[in-house]
C-alpha cells in the first residue's frame, strides 16, 4: 500500500488531520482482519436471508449507516430503515424487528439510546451486528455479532478515521454477503485508493469555503452519506452552518438559498446518478451560484477538485471524504476554531 504524501498546502498538523491520514492503514488492517468474519456472516445471510434491514446510529455514525443502506438496498435488494434510537428508549415502544438484520455503527458503543434499541432489536429475534469502534463496549456485548472498527484511540473530537473504517466495513459486510465479485475486487484497492485521496490537494476551495457562514453539501445516492458527514463536519469543526441537500432534493426549493454568499458543494461519483448531478451543476453556473464540483461531475463550476481516478463508483464516495478531511482542517484553523476541541461538543456523546 502506497503511503500517502504530506500535503503541505491543508497540512497544518491537527490531531484530526493525523487521524485522518492514519485511515488507509486502518482500512488495510480492517480488511484483513474482518475478511473471516464477514465471509461467515455473508454465508449465515444467504442461508437465511433477512426480510428487510435496520439502521441504528446517531451523528457521523449515522452518516456511515446511510452509506451501507444504499449499499443493501441496490445489491441486496433488502429494504433498509433508519429506526430513531427514542422510539424504544424515550417512548418506550417495541418495533417488531424479527428476523431483520440489525445494524448498529458506533465508535464508542456506549450511547444508552443506542443500546436501548440494540437490546430491544435482539430481544425481538433480529440478527444484531454492531459495527463499532471500542469492542469492550456495552453495544459489543448487547449485539449477537461484532465487526470491530479497528480504528485505535480517536483523540479529536471530530471523528475520521473511525468513519471511514465504518464505510469500509459495511462495504465489506455487503460484498462478502452478496458474493459481488465487482465489490470484492474493488475492496482489495481501498487502502491505495485512501492513499492516494489523502494526498490529493484540494486547497483551491479554502478562499470561498472559509469565508462561507452558510452553505449547501450537495451528494446523491451512495455519495449523499458523505455529503451528510461533509456538512457535519463543517458545523463541528468550522462553525459553518451547513446542509447536506440530495441533488434531487436542492430543486424543490432549496437553491433559492444560494448565492454569493451562500455557495454550494457538489461531492459525486461515476454511477447512474451523474448526469443528473451535471443538470445541476450546469443550472446553478448558469444562476451565477459560486459552486465548488469534486469528483465526477463535469462542471463547468466555480472551482473543480480533483478525485482519484478510475476508481469504482462505489469507492468513490469513501475517498472523496478522506480528501475532504485536510480541507476541512484548513477551513477551520482559517475560521480562528480549533477542530480537535470544538465549542461545547465532547468526543463521547450519550443521549437517552
């Protein structure tokens, strides 16, 4: 695996910056480890296919959690739903979950509403798979399966590394299960993929995305996870108030936001949902909307940032993160804020 290069432009050295670039080790180590585990599963899975999935997460885990349900739904054809963790631990209600495969993501597998639901899924006879970080904790006791993150101690805030090792694990989970042979090739790559991604420069976005207060991320099928978790990251880190927006969904209203001073960034990816992603970057140029393109689409735009090339489109959406992260790093030091310690925020949030 190829060691990615300092990139000295958004190089400023963060403890989120250098667990950033500690992910295609991870991703290798995770693949490696997990390759067993997730044959078994997928082997269980086939033998007993689920009538349908259940999400559980909160924040960036949640994001990742979007990423597998697209993931599920279009290669495993399983109908995948986001269950809101208060429904069993605020109002106190059982959904029924029999049989269904239930997915928890997590890095610190300590949340009680987390739990609550995990408990609640396994009580009800569901196939509970936690994907979490810490596996001496509560969510890896409570679920039937564990798939570990393999992400090491995360000292930011901000989480990246664990992330990333998310999206590559449910990836794992969902190739091994289907047998694609597509996927499982495209999987051997990830950690050269990451690799490359992290050394890409993508500072030309500094002047217009640091002095935005408000802004669009802009995603569409398996990329809009990583449009979600873009925009986290930038309210976290960067005190930007910005939105995660389908490319869909922008055209029913919301683009009448944007402007000169509400600028719009469009992360995509070389799949079935590109040309209409192009529609949009060519309408909002049109409008005069400052928009900054990384990935696949054409533009023209106000700024085009490079993605790794020839990569799977399924791939994509997960380097396209991992190149966002020193951007996003540079935004916030330029902003005066400290991305390791933002206002107010703790690394281990527990919600009821």
């Amino acid at each position: 695996m190829m060691t990615p290069d300092r990139n000295d432009s958004t190089a400023t050295l963060t403890a989120m910056l250098r667990e950033a670039q500690e992910a295609p080790q991870v991703v290798a180590h995770l693949l490696e480890s997990n390759a067993p585990l997730c044959r078994e599963l997928g082997e269980r899975l086939r033998a007993s296919p689920p009538p349908f999935a259940v999400t559980c997460a909160r924040g960036s885990s949640d994001n990742a959690a979007t990423f597998v349900k697209y993931l599920l739904e279009i290669h495993s054809g399983l109908v995948t739903a986001s269950v809101g963790p208060s429904v069993t631990s605020v109002y106190e209600a059982r959904p029924r979950m029999r049989d269904a495969l239930f997915l928890a993501v997590s890095q610190s597998g300590r949340s009680p509403d987390i739990l609550n639901l995990a408990q609640a899924g396994r009580d009800d006879g569901a196939l509970t798979v936690a994907l979490v970080n810490d596996t001496a904790s509560p969510l890896a006791s409570t679920c039937e399966v564990v798939l570990p993150l393999h992400a090491g101690p995360e000292k930011s805030v901000a989480a990246t590394k664990s992330f990333i090792a998310a999206l590559a694990a449910g990836f794992q989970l969902v190739a091994h299960w289907t047998q694609d042979r597509a996927l499982l090739d495209a999987l051997d790559t990830l950690p050269d993929v990451l690799a490359k991604a992290s050394a890409i420069d993508w500072s030309a976005a500094l002047p217009v995305l640091s002095k935005a207060n408000n802004l669009f991320v802009v995603g569409r099928g398996v990329g809009f996870a990583v449009a979600q978790e873009a925009a986290l990251k930038l309210k976290e880190t960067s005190g930007v108030h910005a939105e995660a927006m389908s490319a869909a969904e922008l055209m029913h209203g919301p683009w009448t936001l944007a402007g000169d001073h509400f600028p719009i960034l469009v992360l995509s990816q070389q799949d079935e949902t590109l040309s209409g992603v192009n529609d949009l970057v060519t309408k909002l140029n049109e409008q005069g909307v400052p928009v900054v393109v990384a990935g696949a689409a054409e533009g023209p735009a106000t700024i085009m940032l490079p993605p790794v090339d020839n990569t799977h489109p399924y791939l994509a959406p997960i380097a396209l993160i991992q190149s966002f992260y020193p951007l996003v790093n540079a935004i916030a030091l330029a902003r005066g804020r400290n991305p390791d310690n933002p206002p107010r925020l703790r690394k281990v949030t527990e919600t009821v």
